[in-house]
C-alpha cells in the first residue's frame, strides 16, 4: 500500500513542505503518484521518511506517539492520541518497531472498563501487532530489522512496544505486516473454541454466529480447514452476500434462523459459535443438536444472555465459555501448542484472515466507531 509523504506529516503535525526540504537535504528519491509524492509501505523510502520525521518532531530522542486512554467513557471521550515517552526494553523482552497494530473488541471495552483486564490509567490499548525488532535481549533469538508478530495484551497502539521474549514469534514471509497482526487473538480464540474445547470433528455441523465480524470469521474460516460443515449468521444483507461467496456455505439473518439450521442438519448443530450473545444465545438454545456444544467467545450485542438450566438438561448440550488468553496462562504448554498450529496454518496458507481497512493512527476514531457499530469484515487495524 502506497502513503504519501504529506499525509505522515500531517499526521505528526509537521508541514509537509518541511518535510520535503528535509528529504532533499538527504538526497531522498522520491516517487510521484498521481502528483504526490509517495513511498510503498514498510518501503526502505518509507523508513527513510519516518526517521526523517522522528528527528523533526523529538521523537529520536526517546518520544512516540501512542493512543492513549487517560479516562473511562462510553464515547471514548476520554481517548486521545498522545506524545509520550517512548517503553525501555527489559532484560528479557524484545523492543518492536510497531507496524501494525490490529483492533480487537476488548480494546474497546478496555475503554469503558468493562473489560476483565482493567489497566491502570493512563493505559494504552492494543492486544496484537506486526512490526520490526529494534533491539532484542541476549538469547531471545531475535535481532534488529527482524519481521515479528507479537501478544501485547495492551501497548499495542503506538509506534513502540516492548514486549515479553515469549510472546514474539516470527512473522511469516508470506504476510504484510497488517495481515499478521490481524491473525493471533481471533484464530488463537477460533482453535481454542473449536479444537481444544468443542473437539470439533470432521463433517460435524458448526453455526457460527457474527460471522463478518473477527471472532466469527476466524471461527467460520478455521471450520472449513477441519473439515466440518458451516452454517453462518449475520445481520446485514450485504455482509451475507459477502460472506456466501467468500465461503460457499449457507447464510441467515442473525434472527429467525432456528428453523432453517434445524433444516439444514437434520436436527441441529452440532457446535455453535457465539461472539452476540443476547437472542442470539437464546435462539441457539432452540436449534442445537443432543450432545451439541455452545461456545461463548463474547456479547457484542450488549446483553449477557441466561439459560434455564432445564434447557440444557432436556436438551443434553452444554454451554463452553472461552477465553483463548486465560487458557493459555493456565495450560502453558497447550498455549505454545495452539500458537504453533494457528502460524504454521497461516504460514502454509491453510487460513484467509481479511482486513477491513488499514487507517493511520490519526484516524483512530473512524476505526473504533466502526468496531463500535460492527460495520466492519473482519478485522480493522491501525499503522502507527
């Protein structure tokens, strides 16, 4: 993807025509599009020119910029990008130049201090991200200019990360940085969901809800790789349309779908994947096979859903929650064994993770809105 020159100036608050004398004072060569003046990105041109603003704004000097959450809102009223200093590396962690930095819906919820992980403020958010090793400790197996994907939890959005040694790993050669940064959390949720907590088996029926959204379209995608049968719901026609063609399996509305899956499997799923909750949840309870397994990644609908405990008894289902972060604290070697599956798929192009949008940090707002109201496919990600 090609940026121009100006716009990563204006982003910085710095007037693109002094960034041009800059550049030219170095002997820069650049490349015009369309009569602008652009660099292809993750480009060495594009490293040149951000070095070049990093001098002009301070920010060689031990300063970057991050999102920053220095207040608790609904209307995130209290986030703001933010010069700030810029992390120390400690002695066993990896320094990465940040690349790309997906969203995830705890980000938001982080926001809002409805999330189970509630850092102190003031907090950057940012679960995941792609970039370049700027310094690595001794015994890492890292070094400076290596591609890397890394587990943050927070920190991600920002031009800087350091990060554990143990949740670095290298990016495959296969993928751009907003790919990358776009796999971990979702699949690593999908895997753990499927394999781990539903042992989905070949053939099986899996109706995975929310499926234009992360969760669920890493759900659907990784469904199809084990072999088993989907069905997907959504709420916008649009996005149905999209999801049909992309997947070749059958499509519902995100209500009213309890008899066409009851159709369709003759009797009910098997797994079902549920990131909504709210009457979502409660009409899944309705079609379910005997023996099925409801997996609760989330409730992006707003409403935490209940079941009479008659239901499941009668029904002979049961209700899995799934939390792929927790599961890896907990069984550190099954974390290790998940992480390794998910990369080794993405690296063999087994999986088709797909970005949204890839904005500049400075359209952050645009990008959690979009989240907010799920007006995205997949996944959105911001290039600090």
């Amino acid at each position: 993807m090609e940026v121009a020159a100006a716009d990563l100036a204006r982003e910085r608050g710095v007037d693109p025509k002094r960034l041009r004398a800059a550049l030219r004072a170095e002997g820069f060569d650049w490349h015009e599009h369309h009569g602008r003046w652009t660099a292809e990105t993750g480009s060495e041109q594009h490293r040149q020119i951000v070095a070049v603003l990093d001098r002009l704004t301070g920010r060689d000097r031990g300063e970057m910029r991050a999102l920053v959450v220095s207040a608790l809102s609904d209307d995130l009223s209290g986030t703001a990008p933010a010069t700030v200093a810029a992390p120390v590396r400690g002695p066993e962690q990896v320094l990465v130049r940040v690349r790309a930095a997906s969203l995830n819906y705890p980000d938001l919820l982080m926001t809002r201090g409805a999330y189970q992980l509630k850092p102190p403020l003031p907090f950057v958010p940012g679960m995941e991200v792609a970039g370049e090793v700027i310094e690595a400790a001794a015994g890492t197996g890292f070094a400076p200019g290596d591609r890397v994907v890394a587990a943050t939890r927070t920190g991600g959005l920002a031009e800087q990360v350091a990060v554990d040694a143990a949740r670095v790993r290298a990016l495959p050669e296969a993928l751009d940085f907003a790919t990358a940064a776009s796999i971990g959390a979702v699949y690593l949720t999908a895997y753990v969901a499927l394999v781990r907590l539903a042992r989905v088996q070949p053939g099986e029926w899996v109706l995975v809800h929310g499926a234009s959204g992360g969760v669920g379209l890493a759900a659907l995608d990784l469904a199809q790789v084990l072999g088993a049968r989907a069905i997907a719901t959504s709420r916008s026609a649009e996005k149905r349309a999209w999801i049909a063609e992309r997947f070749a399996v059958p499509v519902l509305p995100a209500t009213g779908f309890r008899a066409a899956v009851k159709e369709l499997t003759g009797g009910g799923a098997d797994v079902v994947v549920d990131p909504v909750g709210g009457d979502v949840f409660d009409e899944s309870t309705r079609c379910i096979a005997f023996g099925g397994r409801l997996l609760v990644t989330g409730f992006t609908s707003g409403r935490i859903a209940t079941v009479p405990s008659n239901i499941p008894l009668i029904k002979g289902f049961s209700v899995i929650g799934v939390r792929a972060g927790e599961y890896a604290r907990r069984y550190p070697e099954r974390g290790a064994e998940n992480e390794k599956a998910i990369w080794d798929m993405a690296a063999r192009g087994l999986l088709r993770p797909h970005v949204d949008a890839a904005l500049p940090l400075a359209r952050w707002r645009e990008a959690f809105e979009s989240l907010q109201g799920s007006r995205h496919r997949g996944k959105l990600v911001l290039l600090p």
